[in-house]
C-alpha cells in the first residue's frame, strides 16, 4: 500500500455506510441484518485506523482482536475492547442458521440487540474517526 491516508479514507468511508445500512434495517425492523452491518461497520473503521498507521496487510473479522492490535497505536483504544466482543458476537450467528441449534437468525435477534449492536458500532466509529 504506498498511500495509508487515501486507503484509510476508503476503509472508513465503507464503515460509515455500513452503519448507515445497519441503521436502515433496524427501521426495517430487520434485526438480525441490523446488527451483523453494525459489526461490519466497527470492523472496517478499525481496520481504517490501522491502516491510517500504516499497516500493509490488516486480515481479520473480529472487531475485539483488531482492537486489540491497536493499542499499540493508542493506548485510549483499550477502552473499547469490550465493546468489540459484544460485535464480534453477531459476525457469523446473525447469517447462519447452523450456529443456532434449532433456531433461526431472522427470528433470533430482537430490536434490543440491533439498537446495542448500533450505539456500540456508533461509539467506535466516532472514536476512530477523532483519530484519522
């Protein structure tokens, strides 16, 4: 990568569409959707900011583990962690129904769940975004 701040940039302007999409299915009272586009938002604003230090090669999905990966960045990052691992919950169960025994993910998630999935995806995208 020769330019972090344009490929940043990229990565954090998908994030914010993501929420934005996330924020979308929850009026659609699409709750499941809801919250996997709201982790999708908070993976890629992440990945945003280790890219805007410079990173070549940021692979991963889980929010917490990218997190963690930038508290050598920014030691206020840590804070968040938690929150990530709330996120990193709807990555692959809000799509799969094998991931829920006997249940389905359109039927699994509540509005609750897609309103915490976006408040927390929210919180991250707007730390991250006082730091590009």
């Amino acid at each position: 990568m020769k330019n972090p701040e344009y490929e940043s940039k990229r990565w954090f302007e998908q994030a914010e569409y993501d929420l934005k999409t996330a924020q979308w299915n929850l009026k659609g009272e699409l709750f499941a959707p809801a919250c996997f586009w709201a982790q999708q938002s908070a993976e890629k604003a992440v990945k945003a900011f280790l890219y805007s230090k410079g990173e070549r090669v940021v692979i991963g999905h889980s929010v917490a583990e990218l997190l963690e990966r930038g508290k050598k960045y920014d030691k206020d990052i840590k804070k968040l962690v938690s929150l990530g691992i709330i996120l990193d919950r709807f990555y692959i169960l809000t799509r799969y129904p094998n991931g829920l025994p006997g249940g389905v993910p359109a039927h699994s998630y509540k509005k609750k769940d897609a309103i915490e999935a976006i408040r927390i995806a929210k919180r991250i995208l707007d730390f991250i975004s006082d730091k590009l």
